[in-house]
C-alpha cells in the first residue's frame, strides 16, 4: 500500500458552492462526491486516504496548529521513559512542559491528534455512507469495503477513548452546517461501539492480502484488536477468547532477533498485526510537506519525522533536532544481559550511525546521555529509507506486534483467572528472545513481571502511557506530580467552545 497512501486527501473537503439560482457551476477539476465513489478504485482510494490520517498523528506543519510530531509528546515524552531535552528541546516549551506534566486544553498536541483521530473517522464514514448508493461494486466489494472502514473507524475511536476518556461517537457523516457537534459518549456506549465495529472487520476481512494491498487491515487484525480492547475494558474472558484464536491459529510469530523486526528491510514482518505504511522517497520529502495536513501534500510521499526529532542533537552529525531522550530509569528497568537494549537507544560505547557518517557515540549529544536507536541504527541506513534531505524516514511504525499480544494474552490470563502456566509460557516466549532466562516471579506476582516486561519490550513505542494509566501506576511512578485528572487529556478547548457546550470538559483542565 505504501505507494498508494496518498490518493484522495482532497475529498476531505467536498463541499458545494452555489452563487444563485440560476448560476451553479462545478469546477472541472473539481471531485464531488456525486461523481466521485463510482469503482472499486475510487473506494479504495478514499480508504488509504483514511489510512493518511493515522500518519498524520507525527506529523509536521506550519500551516495548521504549527504541529510538531504531537502525538510522540502525547504517548512517549510524558512517560518515565522518555525526557525532554532541556538543551535542545528548548524551541519546544510545550515538550518541556508535559515532560513535566503540565497539560492544558489550550495547547496544540490535543487539538493537533484529536483532528486526526476525528478526520480519519470522518473519512471511513464517507466510504461507509456511499457503499450502498449508485456504483460498479459488487456485493463482496462492499463486504470487504465496510468491513475495512469499520475497522478503521473502531480504531480511530479506541485511540480517542484511551486519550480523551468520553470522546463522541461519530457513526455517519453529518451534513447540517448548523449542527455538526456531538456530546460526550459514556465509555460503556464506546467499547461496544468499537467492538461491534472490529466484530463487523472480522468476520468481512479477508484473512490476507495480496502483494500489491501490503498493509490492508486483515480479520486476523481485528481479531487481535477485540482482545486488546476487551483487555482494556477489563473484560477478560472475552480477551482470552479472542487472543487464543490468534496465537493458536494466527499467522503471526515472533521475528527471531529483536532488532530484525525494527529494520526497514523487514517491514510487514511475521509479528506485525498492525503497521503503519509509509511511503517515499520522492525528489520533496520536506519534513513541513509530507503529512495532508499541508496544502504542498501533493508534492510528496508520506513519511516519518522520527529521525529528525529524536535523533542526536546538540552538535552531533546530520543536524537533527534530539528533542527527547530515553531517561535512565529506563536503562535501569533492563536487566543485565537483555539484548534488546543495545537496539533500544544508544549509550557510552555505541557507534552512531547516520545517513551521513558513523562514528563513536558521545554522550553529550543528550542531557541524559542516551539517543533512541529503535528503528534507526546500522539496520536502517539503507539510502531508501531517506529523503534526499534527511528529513523525512519512510520505516513503517509497527504498531501492533504479535509480542504485544502475547503479553495482552498473559495480562487477560492472570486478571481474569485463567490458566497461569500458559500466561507464563506468553512471558517466557517473550524473555527468550531477549536472551533473558524464564521468569522466576511466583503465581502471586506474575502480573508485576508481565508489567516489567511490557515496559521493556514495547520501550520506545507508543504504549507506555497508556499502561500507566490503566495500570494505576501514576502517583507510584510520578509522586506528588500527579493528579488523578490526568488519566484523560484534556479535550481541545477550540472544540468544546465550537460545540457551544455540547462537548462536556474533562475534570481539572
């Protein structure tokens, strides 16, 4: 899919104009949806460009909310594991101040990925509302169809549930100009919201794609993710279930080496269930270019601004920015001779690698004197996966991995009384790739073990802080910083005052 992502971004904006009675011309170059949801590829199209939207969460632009990888800050930066720099993040008050869990209504991350979120919603449901009217699909297009918009649709929803708390729920296009808000929705009302959706993706997708459509949510992906969310939703019966099918019957395995499953050459590997697909390169891969939330978007391939955040700042080759940090309370959280830190980041020892040069890895490049190396490093200087700037990087992010879930499984296992020798069994799997022996933690703390090596597997990706929320963790990890209002974001301050009162704020914000 990674050359496709970029069709049909401009249907976001299909509105008709008309300037009187007698004059109501359409533009030639104009797409409207009346002309447009005709064939399979014009269907397809509008699906990737609903794809597009989850690129966007990192993305960058000067022409929107002055964006700045916000969804990284949201996720990764206000965790334990990860610092913002003082030193070169300073250009960025907003990183410094949710590193130090400063969150307010008003700032951009929140309005930055809750467009996205809702943009991405927004696109699935134009696909969903115009499957039944006058096209060339047939009736297993449209299963399919639908079945891949709904799963898009549940997963943008389940992200705006994990960060929002009572997001609304956005089942159809709205088209009254005059009433295009929406209320709160109980989280009851979200979860079987979202999983009735997956349940539809499930039982309509197909179990694969073929090599042209790489990257296409499958059934066995929406399976996987009505286990995750049922985990979320503590209800762990229904988690087990669905985790069994996979792991028993599941395409999925563990990639042997660790650092294998992060490498470019690798994407799409046998433990990705999920994957964002970037595309590139191309002669304009301008970090401010390549998400569609920019007007120059048609000049460019989607990519990732990873490298150009988190790489090493501070005078260290390639003039990247190394705004954020892993901390060393993480590299404390590693036990001694766990392979996968030396893939995680970089310390005192390592040699750095960029697309310009290598050489020995220098501490002062970082106030915490470590840079994260998770999907970059020696694996990854392959030329394409670059833009001819060095600004944009086009390695797929593995959001979902096969590891993820067997630790999901063991979680759903212990929590909800299930069979514990199996729970430890998802564990061990996981450890023995590290290199690590079997856990020795007792029955009694099973649960904490499966939390340690949550944190150290999934370090440096997108979950961590959603795992301290749920799991509680927040005043153990943060001390008198925290507040019980942080479990949830703040909601947009721009969107509760549009909605008119509508939109109910979170407590404290």
């Amino acid at each position: 899919m990674k050359a496709k992502i970029l069709i049909l971004t401009a249907i976001l904006s299909l509105v008709t104009f008309s300037c009187s009675d007698e004059l109501d011309l359409q533009p030639l170059d104009s797409i409207t949806v009346e002309s447009f949801y005709k064939t399979r590829g014009d269907f397809d199209g509008a699906m990737f460009a609903a794809y597009s939207s989850i690129q966007d969460f990192w993305g960058t632009s000067t022409e929107t909310l002055s964006e700045r990888g916000e969804f990284w800050k949201l996720s990764m930066v206000i965790t334990d594991d990860v610092a913002a720099d003082p030193v070169t993040a300073a250009g960025d008050q907003i990183s410094l101040d949710i590193d130090n869990l400063q969150l307010r209504a008003a700032d951009t991350p929140y309005a930055a990925v809750y467009t996205q979120i809702y943009e991405g919603i927004y696109r699935t449901n134009l696909v969903l509302g115009n499957l039944d009217a006058e096209n060339e699909l047939t009736a297993e297009d449209k299963t399919v169809l639908e079945a891949e918009a709904k799963f898009l649709r549940a997963w943008f929803h389940f992200q705006a549930l994990k960060m929002f708390g009572t997001p609304p729920i956005a089942d159809k296009v709205l088209t009254d100009i005059n009433d295009l808000a929406l209320p709160n929705a109980t989280q009851e009302a979200l979860y079987d919201f979202i999983l009735a959706d997956f349940n539809t993706a499930a039982s309509g997708l197909p179990e694969s794609w073929d090599s042209s459509n790489t990257g296409r949510a499958t059934s066995w992906a929406a399976k996987s993710f009505i286990g995750k969310v049922n985990v979320f939703r503590e209800d762990y019966q229904a988690a087990i279930t669905a985790f069994e099918d996979v792991v028993n019957n599941g395409p999925y395995s563990l990639v042997p080496s660790y650092e294998d499953v992060f490498a470019f050459t690798n994407e799409n590997n046998s433990e990705s269930i999920f994957e964002v697909q970037y595309g590139g390169p191309q002669s304009d891969d301008n970090l401010w270019v390549f998400d569609d939330t920019h007007s120059e978007n048609f000049k460019a391939s989607q990519g990732t601004g990873r490298g150009w955040y988190w790489d090493a700042g501070n005078g260290a080759p390639g003039g990247k920015l190394g705004w954020w940090a892993p901390t060393q309370d993480l590299v404390d959280a590693f036990e001694e001779g766990d392979e996968r830190l030396s893939t995680i980041l970089y310390q005192d020892g390592d040699t750095y690698f960029t697309t310009f040069t290598s050489l020995p890895y220098d501490i002062t490049w970082s106030s915490t004197n470590y840079t994260l190396k998770k999907y970059r490093g020696e694996v990854n200087i392959d030329p394409a996966n670059h833009a001819p700037n060095q600004q944009a990087d086009f390695n797929n992010e593995r959001w979902f991995r096969f590891a993820e879930l067997k630790l999901l499984y063991a979680e759903a296992l212990i929590l909800g009384g299930g069979d514990l020798g199996l729970a430890r069994t998802q564990i061990d799997d996981i450890r023995q790739r590290a290199g690590l022996a079997p856990t020795t933690a007792a029955d009694g703390d099973l649960l904490m073990a499966m939390m340690q090596e949550k944190r150290v597997e999934l370090a440096l990706e997108p979950h961590r802080w959603f795992d301290i929320v749920r799991w509680n963790l927040g005043a153990t990890i943060f001390g008198s910083a925290w507040n019980d209002n942080y479990n949830v974001f703040p909601f947009p301050q721009s969107e509760v005052d549009r909605s008119g009162g509508l939109l109910t704020q979170n407590p404290g914000y």
